[in-house]
C-alpha cells in the first residue's frame, strides 16, 4: 500500500524543489527494530521506483538521490539496540531523534515522508480529571475506560484529540508541501464499544487483577486509583473528523488493512499474556515496582484461560486504519 501511494502520489519534481537530490524519511515511534528498518527499506525502495520512472522521462532529469533517515521514539527509547541493529549495507544516512511526536522534531519544511506505525494509540499523557478525585471522570478502580463511565471515555476522547492535533500541526510544518505521511492507526470500528473488543476488555481484565491484589494486601487500591493507561483506540469516522478539522492535510486514502482474524488472533493464552506484557511492564513496574510483576501476569494468564472470549477469533474485532495524508500548499 505505501509502494502504490509513493508511485501514484509522491510528486518528486515538487518535493525536491528545495534539495535536489536529498529525500529525508521519518520513522515516529520506531522503537528498537527490526520492523523500523523493514518499513524505513519499503519506503526508501519505492522512492527509488518513482525516481526511476520519472527519470525515464525525457523532459525531466533529477540528480542521482542522497536518503537520511530518520529514527524517533521517546528518550527513554533504546537507541543503543537501534543503532546496533542497523543493517550493514543499508543505503541511507541514519540519525537518532529522541522525543516525543506530539511536539515539533525537525526543521521547517525539512522532511518528505513520515510514516508512523503502531504509535498513535499511545496518548501524551493520562487525561487529568480521570486522577481527580473531584472529577466526574474519576477513574476509582479502573486502569482504562473500558467499562467506565461516560466521563472517563469523554476525557480519553478528549486528549487524544488533542494529541492528534498537536501531532498533526507539528508535521505540517515539518513537512515539504506535498510531503507524505502514512500513519498505521490500530482502532476500533465505528459500531463497536471497547467493551465489544479484546484490546479493551484485557485492559479492565488486567486492572481487576490489580484490584485482586489491593484485596490481599499486595497492593494498597490507592495505588491502583492513581494508575492510568495512557492508551486510546479511536475509530475512522473519530480520526477522519479530526484530521479535516486540521485542514493542513489533505487525506489521499483511508481503510482498514485486510488482517483475516486468523492472523491477529493470539491462539494460546501464553502468547497473549507475553504480548501484553511486553507492551504495558514498563508503565506498570515505573508505578507500582517490579517486584509484582510475575503475580500479576500470573493472575492475569489464570483469568484469560478461565474465559471463552480472549481466544475466540470471533471476538478479535480490532481494527488497523491504514492513511495516507498529503501536506497541502495552505
């Protein structure tokens, strides 16, 4: 899909006005690899193709193209793994860019193609009034809106909203006029409550295992009061609306990536249990130390297996959007 985009939609002649033979390329969010370089190499391939077919034109020779890429993540982010894992005979300059995507990375009008995958569910921070006891969005006993209140979801909502439009008005300036950015969003569809999807319900499966836990002493419930993920799963007609609301990008495509449920489902509960630890441990241990972990996922590993709704694949109704956005002139 992003080789079709670049063919049909990247304008080289138009991009390459300010450096001639220099394409800059952004990962956002690409973690310590290996699928960062599989992605960054997809692109920079497919570059190639449009310059080769653009070259083939007699009224147009563009100089042979210089690529720089460009890895961000969080500061906290192993760049040291990165760097090491490099590919040796890579065909591009490559540069580290600790912090977060919600602010401006680059210089103005400096960059050609951005691609974000798997990123933009993470929020900038965990809404304020879901920690306020005051609040109507109090989140007393939850880690996650799943099942909360309507509050709780509103305030989720809310900054992710706010998130996306920060992310958005820093990449239109970033971005050359008629830049690229193909963003892998995971979501929920439009019809579907989160309590309908497995990414939601092991979220709230996870925070009563907590819950649990505050029961026997392990934990005191304030700490599990004062736990949050900062995590929100929009939907297409949600992420649509915000994105025109920007009115910096214009949105070449958007929809759902064909992921048949045999290929996302997590067939034994091992495999889920290992894969939502490996995403969420580094929150939880920062908040509540490292010493719980194992009980924790122990409790968590006894609850998927003890229900009939995780390993079905009928119930493996998330989504991935796939859009591809276009920096507009205004």
């Amino acid at each position: 899909m992003i080789k079709k985009a670049i063919i049909k939609n990247f304008d080289i002649k138009k991009t390459l006005s300010s450096s001639p033979n220099r394409i800059c390329v952004a990962d956002l969010g690409c973690s310590t690899g290996p699928n960062t370089f599989l992605a960054a190499q997809n692109i920079l391939e497919s570059l190639q193709l449009k310059y080769q077919l653009e070259n083939d034109q007699k009224d147009f020779q563009i100089p042979k193209l210089t690529f720089q890429v460009f890895f961000n993540d969080q500061f906290t982010n192993d760049f040291n793994t990165l760097f090491n894992s490099l590919p040796p005979n890579r065909n591009y300059y490559a540069c580290g860019i600790p912090g977060s995507f919600h602010g401006l990375l680059f210089p103005e009008s400096s960059i050609h193609f951005i691609h974000c995958s798997y990123s933009l569910h993470w929020l900038s921070k965990v809404p304020e009034q879901v920690r306020d006891r005051n609040s109507l969005a109090w989140n007393k006993g939850r880690i996650h809106y799943t099942n909360a209140s309507k509050h709780v979801v509103e305030a989720y909502a809310s900054q992710f909203a706010m998130d996306m439009m920060s992310f958005l008005r820093a990449r239109a300036e970033e971005l050359v006029v008629g830049g690229l950015m193909a963003l892998l969003v995971p979501a929920v569809p439009d019809v579907l409550l989160p309590s309908d999807t497995t990414n939601g319900t092991e979220k709230d499966l996870l925070g009563s295992c907590l819950m649990d836990m505050t029961k026997t002493g392990l934990l005191r419930e304030e700490q599990v009061d004062n736990f949050n993920l900062p995590m929100y799963y929009t939907s297409q007609s949600e992420l649509k609306a915000i994105i025109e609301r920007d009115e910096h990008f214009s949105i070449e495509k958007m929809e759902k990536l064909n992921n048949p449920k045999k290929h996302v489902q997590m067939p034994t509960v091992q495999m889920r249990v290992l894969y939502l630890r490996a995403a969420l441990e580094g929150l939880l241990v920062k908040h509540f130390g490292a010493e719980i972990m194992d009980e924790l996922f122990k409790r968590f590993s006894e609850k998927v297996a003890e229900s009939s709704f995780f390993l079905n694949p009928e119930n493996q109704k998330s989504i991935v959007l796939f859009v591809l956005l276009k920096r507009n002139s205004n």
